[in-house]
C-alpha cells in the first residue's frame, strides 16, 4: 500500500511547488497540506484528491489508488470505491 502523504510530498517536490502554493491552489489551509503529507491526517476526500492530480499534473487513477479511495475498472470505465462490489 502507498504512503499517501509520502506520494503527495514527492509529487510536489517533483513539480517545485511549495506546500503554501499547492495548498491555496487547491484551496485547503497549508497546515492541512501538512499533516496529510506527515501522515498525521488521512488521505483527503476524492474531491481533494483530483484537485491535487490536477494541480500536479497527475493522472487521476494514480492519485485516487494512491489514498485508496477507489478503483477504475477498464472494462466497464466506471470508478468504484475500493471493496464496494459490483
């Protein structure tokens, strides 16, 4: 399983970003941002989680796997929370 706040701090540091810059793109507090890529907070909501693929650059499905949130099924193309069946 991803460290999901490791994940985050490397794509960040990847894209030259500081925390405060990301965070107010994003539109969460920077202390927020911080406790997420500490490990001292969970991975966010999925809403959060796609503002952070888009604002990094990232795929979505990558993010979204990554805070364990959900899966892409490819042959059906539909997004599911993990465990859910059907």
């Amino acid at each position: 399983m991803v460290d999901f706040g490791k994940f985050i701090r490397e794509k960040r540091t990847e894209a030259e970003i500081s925390q405060l810059g990301l965070a107010r793109a994003i539109g969460v507090n920077h202390t927020y941002l911080s406790k997420i890529e500490s490990g001292k907070m969970p991975p966010p909501s999925a809403e959060t989680v796609l503002k952070l693929a888009d604002a990094l650059d990232g795929s979505s499905y990558e993010f979204l796997c990554a805070a364990n949130i959900c899966v892409y099924c490819k042959g059906t193309g539909k997004i599911k929370k993990a465990g859910q069946n059907d």
